[in-house]
C-alpha cells in the first residue's frame, strides 16, 4: 500500500516542476493572522458582523461586469455584507450545466475586487471540481475510494481538488462526508459515504482532511450527527434517525470525531430530527442547542465553524408557518440560537438578513455571540492567506488543473474500485478489434453481438455517454439502447427484441443520489429504478440472465432487487472515470479485486467481492 508521503511526494514533485505553479500554504492560522482577523472584526458595524454570517450561492458564468446578473451579485455584497459565496452553476431541472475554469476564477476575482472585505468561497466539490466545472480533475463517488482499501487515495484526491479548487479562487470544501451509510435504502448518503463501517469511514475521512488542508483546503465534516441511518431526502422533507444513543456514540459520531481530532475545519449540521440527542420533535439537528452547541462544541470541543446545512431545504423550511412570518427569517434566527456560526444557501437572503439583525437589536440574540461567529469565520479566512492575498492568477489555472498525472491517479483509482459480486462465465467480453474507417457522416451498422442497456434517469444527460463510447472502442457495432423513464414502456419492446438476438447483454444501470429526484412521476426521495425500467430489467434478467451482466454506476444496492441476478459488477459511480473502468473490467484490461464498502440484502456482504486477473 502506498504511504501518505510517498504520494505527496509524488505529487508535489510534479507541481514544482511546473512553470509558476500555484502551491497554497498549508490551512494554518499564523499570530499575524490573529491579528489580522481581531482587527478586522473590531472595525465592522452591526451590519457587517450580521452579513459575515451569510452565504449564499453565486453561480459561474461569464458576466459582463457592467451586467444586470454580476450588478445583481455586487449589490448583495454591498447590502448585505455576506462573508463569501457557494460557488455552483446553472441547473436544468435535475441537470448540472457545468462551466470553465476560467470563467470560475474570473468571476471570484471580480467579486473579491469589488468587496470591502475577504470573501470566503466554498463549494460542493465531493468528487472533485469537475462536479460544477469542465476540463477538471474528475473523481468517483466516496464509496468507490472506501471499495479500493487504499486511504493513501482518499489523501491524495483531497489534495488535487484542493489545488484545483484554489487555482480558480475557492478555500472551502464541503467534504468529506462522515455518515456512515448502514441504510440501504437512504436516498440522499448512499455513495456519497465512504461505506457502513464507522472504522473504515474514519480511515478515509481522516485522510482526506490531511491530503486538503496540506494544500490549503478548508474541509466540512458533514452531515452531522449522522445521515447515514435514514431513508428521507431532507430536500423534500425532515429525516429522521431512532438510534439509541449508545448506537449513535459507536457508529454515528465515530468518524465525526475523528475528523474533529484530525483538524477539520467546519461540521455541517444536518435537518435530521434525532430523539436520543434532542426529545423536542420540532427540533431538527440545525435548530437544536443541544446537538451544535452541547455536544458539537462543549462534549467534543470542536473550536471550527459550526454551520447549517443549505437552509432553502424543505425539510427545514416545512417547520415553519407562512403565515407567522418569513420561514427564512425564524430558520436563521434559530439555528444561530442553537449554536451554528454560518447561515449557509437561505431560501430568502434579505428576510434572513433582517430577521437575524432585529434579533440582535432586540437582544434575542447576544451581540457578543455574533462577534464570536465572525472571528472564527474571519480566522479560517486568515487561515487560508486571505488576509494576505484574495486574487488567484487565471494563467495559472491552464498549469494547476487537470494535470495528467492526476488524471490518470483518478482513473486508476476507479479501476482499482471496481467490484465483482456476481459471475457465472460470461467475462470477459471479446473485443472485435478497433473502429473501422468510415467515410464523414456515416454510422456504422450495428448488430446485436453485444447489446447494451443504459438505464438511466434522463437520457438528456451525460450518464452513460463515455460507457457507450469506451465499448464502441471495443465492439464498433455495439447495439447501445438508453432507457429512461419517461421512454421506458415504449422502448421495452425494442429491447426485448435487440436482447433475444445477442450473444451478451450489458445493463448499466444508473442510480445516483440526488436531492428531489423523480421516481415514477412522483417528487419523492428514492434511489431506486422507476416501475417501468425495474420492469423492464427484470424481464431481460429473467429471459437472458445467463447471458446479462448488470453493471451500477451508481447505487450498488440496486441489485437487492433482482435476487435472480447471475452476473452483477459495481463501480459506486457514473463518473467518467468509473464508466471507464466499468468498460475496462467487462474487456478483462484491468484486474478485478474491489471489496464491497457496504452490505446488500440478500446479495452480498461487506467486504465481499471476486478477483480477476488482467486478461492482456
């Protein structure tokens, strides 16, 4: 197994090699830093403490500084005063758009120019900076990291996306997630988590904290106390968790902490009602005293950011009646009586704003707690150089991103975590040479030899895209059916008809956690197949399940479902590097020996999982 060291050396070799490689210090708050932030915070009014404690998002795109879309972000800043932004983009229902680099450094640029103090910009980079922008460093989802056994990767991905994320001006992630997913049917943790061993979950979680804060990455330990025993997505609606609190201290709060032994900076508070911590029904964990502010800084002595997490979800919001008032303000105002330090993406900034500050006027809220929250934000800002320098150099970004030493660590970590559960003799797969040449415009013909099935949620998106290309690599005439469940009832009989005449069927299913996902129609929390693809499955399994192969790139529970299931591989992900390695495993060009993170009902045990040789 590779040590830590080894790997940052290797690392960090090929950074100084670099022409004007950008290297951030290591998060460290010096005594000039000190200084620094009990300066600044004497010299704010009310009004700027008040706004410090906020963040909300600020989506990448190329603006026109004279624009009404970055006026609109320049006047939250001056009305507002917010402590920093959550870098994200544009959505399309369900879909990500992403942006580039050089947009996302632009714009925190621009907007660290036209603040009066450090802004502090954080961002959801679970599996790398690729998740909102393109040409990045892309990885899989935590659970394919925990299948590998190697922690040495874990430490090594926290530290590209640190440099990749500070290359465009960003100094806090989210991650890494220290729920232990022991729910098969949770719809929102599932493989975000490292897996159901609190143990193990800690391994990963510490080393990804060392890999990131080495290079200059704030981390968030989340979604405390624990969302990993629920089956709720709180997007939509509370979650709840009935461990006891002996489960809670044995499981639950294990990798938490561990992360706060091992210097994390930030423990998100999560909307899950916990009984055993706080009896009030009303109380979710974010509006709770006694689990931020008894137990996360008096019983652990965590000193870092306390922060919500997002307060425009439902679960949170649904607590409170409209007609008492603005939902936002009252959500604000509570979960900073309750202990945290950070409002973090509220439904509505200026009702929250104004709520919170007339809570201090009036005293229902102690000024003295305000100035406490702002110093810590202002010394994790300090921590990070901000204090010092808020630009990152754009010119800097076509050295610091995508390096192709990194990409190819993160593919080998992807090829390293696929996981063999189930097999009878259909692997490997017969490659029938390289892509014929053909004249512009033209296709090739396909035929039924080997047929694929991609099940995914919307055939709009890019889940399943790079699997289709790596195997027409492979087999030019691949028959490649995606199946979605707006679609899936009129396509089943194409499909039934294209498996009855191939030799091997492929079905890649995709099922990833996602807030407010749609499941037969409905808005609900699921990570399942809809009704008409799970039907459709199920008929190929039970007509050809000699001949079918079912490949996750996803949700590695899915499987539970189909028990008749001869054939079965996951790769936790439908990252492109995990689809990939998904083709690489089926051809028999890697070496199978991933371990299931998870137990699956009536499948598989943890730890399970059946090696294959490299065939080539």
């Amino acid at each position: 197994m590779l040590r830590w060291a080894t790997v940052f050396t290797l690392l960090i070799t090929s950074v100084c090699m670099a022409k004007d490689a950008p290297r951030p210090r290591p998060v460290s708050l010096d005594s000039a830093g000190e200084r620094w932030a009990q300066k600044t915070l004497k010299k704010m009014s009310l009004e700027e403490k008040v706004g410090q404690l906020f963040m909300p998002w600020a989506r990448v795109a190329f603006y026109n500084v004279n624009g009404p879309e970055y006026a609109q972000l320049r006047d939250t800043m001056a009305k507002y005063h917010v402590g920093g932004f959550g870098v994200t983009v544009a959505t399309d229902g369900p879909l990500l758009l992403r942006n580039q680099p050089y947009e996302a450094a632009m714009l925190t640029n621009q907007l660290q120019r036209d603040s009066k103090y450090p802004l502090m910009f954080a961002a959801d980079f679970e599996r790398g900076v690729y998740m909102r922008l393109n040409g990045t460093t892309g990885f899989p989802h935590a659970m394919a990291f925990a299948a590998t056994g190697k922690r040495d990767y874990a430490f090594a991905a926290g530290k590209i996306v640190a440099e990749e994320a500070r290359a465009i001006g960003v100094h806090w992630n989210w991650f890494p997630d220290a729920d232990v997913n022991s729910n098969p049917n949770n719809p929102i943790i599932n493989t975000r988590a490292y897996g159901e061993d609190p143990v193990q979950v800690s391994d990963f979680v510490t080393a990804y904290i060392a890999g990131a804060r080495g290079a200059g990455m704030l981390t968030t330990v989340k979604h405390f106390p624990g969302h990993g025993d629920t089956a709720t997505d709180t997007h939509l609606s509370l979650a709840r968790t009935d461990a006891t609190r002996e489960r809670l201290e044995s499981v639950e709060l294990v990798p938490f902490r561990t992360g706060i032994a091992a210097g994390v900076d930030a423990v998100m508070v999560s909307h899950v009602i916990v009984p055993a911590l706080e009896p009030d029904p009303n109380k979710p964990a974010t509006l709770s005293a006694n689990i931020s502010r008894k137990l996360v800084r008096e019983s652990m002595g965590f000193r870092g950011l306390v922060v919500t997490d997002a307060l425009d979800m439902q679960g949170v919001m649904r607590m409170y009646d409209p007609a008492q008032g603005s939902q936002s303000a009252r959500a604000a105002v509570d979960a900073l009586k309750a202990g945290a330090d950070m409002i973090l993406i509220p439904a509505d900034l200026d009702a929250a704003y104004k709520g919170v500050l007339n809570a201090v006027r009036s005293k229902e809220i102690p000024e003295r707690q305000i100035d406490e929250s702002v110093l810590r934000l202002l010394r994790a800002k300090a921590s990070v150089g901000l204090h010092k320098e808020r630009l990152v150099e754009p010119e800097a970004v076509a050295v610091a991103i995508a390096r192709p030493e990194n990409v190819a660590l993160s593919q080998q970590i992807a090829d390293d975590s696929v996981t063999l559960v189930r097999e009878s003799g259909m692997l490997p797969l017969k490659s029938s040479g390289t892509v014929p040449r053909v004249a512009a415009y033209q296709t090739i013909q396909t035929r039924n030899r080997v047929l694929a099935v991609v099940f995914t949620d919307d055939m709009r998106g890019e889940t399943g895209r790079v699997f289709e290309r790596q195997l027409r690599l492979r087999v030019p005439d691949v028959n490649v059916i995606f199946v979605d469940p707006k679609i899936a009832p009129g396509m089943a009989p194409v499909v039934l008809r294209a498996m009855r005449e191939a030799d091997a069927t492929v079905a890649a299913v995709s099922v990833i956690p996602s807030s407010g996902r749609v499941v037969n129609r409905v808005l609900e929390g699921s990570i399942n197949l809809a009704g008409e693809q799970t039907a459709l499955l199920r008929t190929l399994l039970a007509e050809a399940g000699q001949k079918t192969i079912v490949v996750t790139l996803g949700n590695p529970y899915v499987i539970s479902e189909f028990p008749e299931c001869r054939n079965y591989m996951t790769v936790y992900s439908n990252a492109p590097v995990s689809e990939t390695a998904a083709v690489k495993a089926l051809f028999g060009e890697i070496a199978i020996r991933g371990r299931l993170p998870v137990s699956i009902p009536g499948i598989a045990n943890r730890g399970s999982g059946i090696d294959r040789p490299r065939m080539k």
